[in-house]
C-alpha cells in the first residue's frame, strides 16, 4: 500500500513538472513515506532525517516533506523532533501534496496537513509506475477492524470503497498499456463494497475484474479471516486467472490471545476456511502474519501458535515481535512478556517456517 500511494504521489509531482532522481545531491524536493505499524519502522524515519539534517546546511532551500501514517500519527512532533521538515501529510491529503511544495518554496512556511474529512484516491500516472508488467490498484482504503494492537485505524481511517466503475476503468487502462498481471489493494479486500450505491461485493468485483482481456494475473490483498466467505472461496476457485495465493492472517494460534486481539474469531473457524480452500483448491497455497509475545502471551499459548503453524504450513510468514503502539487498545496492557523471551520465541517460529519453506520448495 505505501509503494502503491508513492508511486501515485510521484505521478502526480511528475505531472507538475518534477522528475525522480536517484541521487541524494541532486534533489530539490526529499519526500519520506511512513509506516507506522512497529516502532522500528519510526526509527529508520527519524534516523533519516537526521541524514538529512546536514543535507540541508549545505542547501537551505532543499524541501523536506514527511507523509504518511507516521506523518498522521504524530503531526507536530515530528517538527518539533526534526526542525528540518518542512511539512507534514497525512494519508487524506496525499493529492494535495503538489500544493504543499508550492506553497512552502513561495512562502517560506511550515505546513502540517492532516485532517482526516475525505478519503480521496489517487491512481499512479503509467510514467510513475515502478513495474511495467504488474501493477497495483486501490480498491479500497482505512480499516473498521480495530484490532486492538493494530494502529492502521486511527491512521488511515475508516474503511472507505471505490466505486467499481473507477476500478474496471483503470484495469482496462493497465491492460490496454500491456500490464498482465494487477493486484487489488485493500486493508480488507473481503468488506469491499460497504457504504457504495452499488449492490456489489468483492466476489462480484473479482468476477469483474475476470472479465477484462489483457490482465493474465490477478491478485489481492489483504484478507481478514473473519469476512472470507464461502462465496469468495467458490468465486476465487472459478476464475482461472485469480492467483492461488491467498494471504490471511492468523497472528496467534491461541483462543486466549485471538480474544485479546479482538480478532472475532477462533483458531477452529480459522482452519474452517483453510480446510474449505484446500479442498476447493488443492494447489492453493497460503500466507500469513505472526505475532509472538502480546501482552498475556503464556508459553501454552506461544506452543498453539506454533502448533498451528507446524499444522497448515503456510507458504510465506511475516514474523514480527509484539510492538506496542500508543493509541491503540493494546498499548494499555502490561507489555509483560520479556524482550528475551519474546526473541525466543520469534527465533522458534523463524526456524520453524524455513524448514517448512525448504520442503515446500523441494
């Protein structure tokens, strides 16, 4: 989602005039795009910006922008961490980033844009994507889930659908450019279509998307295990050119900690759907996300975990450490699971999937 909302700010800046430089000296504008679903993700903008600190004592003119979920959690902290900045986005106002550099360089001013009052979206320009065979494509922005580790809520809003129309428009452009291979982009793909004047869900938009010569692929992320339903399974089963690949999160194997994460399910309807797939699907194969070390994790619940890890064997895992996040439900329970343990853990896990991997591969 960050490289697909880069690629369509570099259209945009491309659109006025702009060119993209790989070269750290040569560049007028320095734009950071921001994550922040772990703390580590923040570091590496703040390390950065100290770089670039020193860039501009050599070019004072240099614009330096922040944008992003970073950018839209902490708003003026960033300039009072970082005096070089010269504005912050958040991730409503990315269309209006042209603007913000305009103003800036004629006004010499600090701008802090990150009012959340319409979630607007903006499509790469052909010249500004990275990949002229694969290509993103929003169909949907923001989260209603509010897990209650998770900060995507708060910081990209609420779950807000394109209109379907917009959707087929810029696929049938794609495939008329020669693009074979498109991946639908959401928070929640499975809740498309909420609050549209259209009667049409995800399984209707894929059946859509089918329709259109040209595109050979056709994939999408990301689902949430409490929305797959059997008709997405049956309509994924049916179109020949849907990836196998689906990627839907498990994060723990414990009833306990699912809970904690208000996640609204269980392990045993998590496997429901992964049995459904598989027998739907022979071939299909599954990723995943993993956290280890929540607050409340017990060794008993880590082994679940690992468990159902060793009993599905998903194709690929993102493996993370329980980051807290101020601002979510979960940043006010005890982070009581010890740093040591909690690397312990992710290395168990870690060694696990590689031997997993390693015989799928052969």
């Amino acid at each position: 989602m960050n490289k697909h909302d880069s690629e369509a700010v570099l259209g945009l800046l491309m659109e006025h005039g702009y060119e993209l430089t790989e070269n750290r000296d040569d560049a007028d504008v320095f734009l950071l795009n921001t994550c922040s679903v772990r703390k580590h993700a923040e570091d590496k903008v703040y390390s950065l910006l100290g770089e670039l600190r020193e860039l501009k004592k050599d070019k004072p003119d240099l614009v330096v922008g922040v944008m992003g979920c970073m950018a839209q959690k902490d708003k003026n902290k960033i300039f009072k961490r970082s005096s070089n900045v010269d504005f912050v986005c958040g991730t409503h106002n990315f269309h209006k980033i042209p603007k913000i550099i305009k103003t800036v360089i004629e006004q010499k001013t600090k701008i802090n844009l990150t009012d959340m009052d319409k979630q607007v979206f903006v499509s790469p320009t052909l010249s500004s994507r990275e990949n002229k065979n694969s290509a993103w494509v929003s169909i949907m922005r923001g989260c209603d889930n509010f897990c209650s580790y998770c900060i995507v809520p708060y910081v990209r809003g609420r779950e807000v659908s394109r209109p379907s129309k917009d959707i087929i428009r810029e696929v049938r452009e794609l495939a008329h450019a020669g693009y074979k291979e498109i991946t639908l982009l959401g928070q929640n793909v499975n809740s498309y279509g909420k609050g549209l004047n259209e009667n049409v869900d995800f399984s209707d938009l894929l059946e859509l998307v089918h329709k259109i010569g040209g595109i050979e692929l056709i994939h999408f992320i990301t689902s949430h295990p409490k929305d797959i339903s059997l008709k997405l399974i049956d309509t994924v089963a049916n179109l020949e050119k849907v990836s196998r690949y689906l990627h839907f999160s498990l994060q723990s194997g414990s009833d306990k900690i699912l809970r904690l994460m208000n996640r609204g399910y269980n392990l045993s309807h998590y496997m429901e759907i992964v049995n459904r797939l598989r027998e739907r699907m022979p071939d299909v194969k599954l990723g995943t996300d993993i956290i280890v070390g929540f607050p409340g994790e017990k060794e008993e619940d880590f082994n679940q975990t690992y468990l159902a890890m060793k009993d599905i064997e998903f194709a690929q895992v993102y493996m993370f450490k329980y980051s807290p996040r101020e601002g979510t439900a979960a940043f006010k329970l005890a982070d009581d699971v010890p740093q040591q343990v909690k690397k312990e853990r992710l290395s168990k896990i870690i060694h696990l999937q590689k031997s997993i991997s390693q015989k799928k591969r052969k």
